[in-house]
C-alpha cells in the first residue's frame, strides 16, 4: 500500500493457494473517502511495488534482471 496526497495504491493478489499467491490487481482510491478511483490489472510488470505517484499517475516496480542488476519498472494508465 502507498499513499500520495490523497490519494491511495493497494496492491492485491489474484489468485492464492498453498501459501503462494499468483497475479496483482492494483487499485487507487481517494484516501479520505475510500471511493474507488481506478483498478489497474497488469500482467506484464512483474516485481516488487515500490512506489505510487498520483500526478502523473503511475507505478513503479523493483525488479532483478538475468544479470542480477536492479531495475526500476514504471508503469503508468493507457
């Protein structure tokens, strides 16, 4: 979960079982209200959430690349 002035990014997992869990969906909702804003179902940006920005709106992700090289992945509405 990350908040960004008011706005707030939940991270959920899709599928779980055994203890693992598959797939995210991600949604942003106004964090003084709780009303829904967006969900957001990306399969293609694997690692981990790091961070939320509200404006402009987008998502990054920490991932390790082949070569054990840390990257940053944004990802952001289209």
């Amino acid at each position: 979960m990350q908040l960004n002035g008011d706005r707030i990014a939940i991270a959920f997992s899709l599928r779980c079982s055994a203890g693992v869990c598959e797939g995210t969906n991600f949604t942003v909702a106004n964090a003084k209200t709780g009303e829904k804003i967006a969900d957001y179902d990306d399969g293609s940006v694997s690692g981990i959430f790091a961070c939320y920005t509200a404006s402009p709106e987008r998502f990054t992700f920490l991932a390790v690349d082949d070569d054990n090289k840390l990257n940053r992945i944004e990802a952001a509405a289209h």
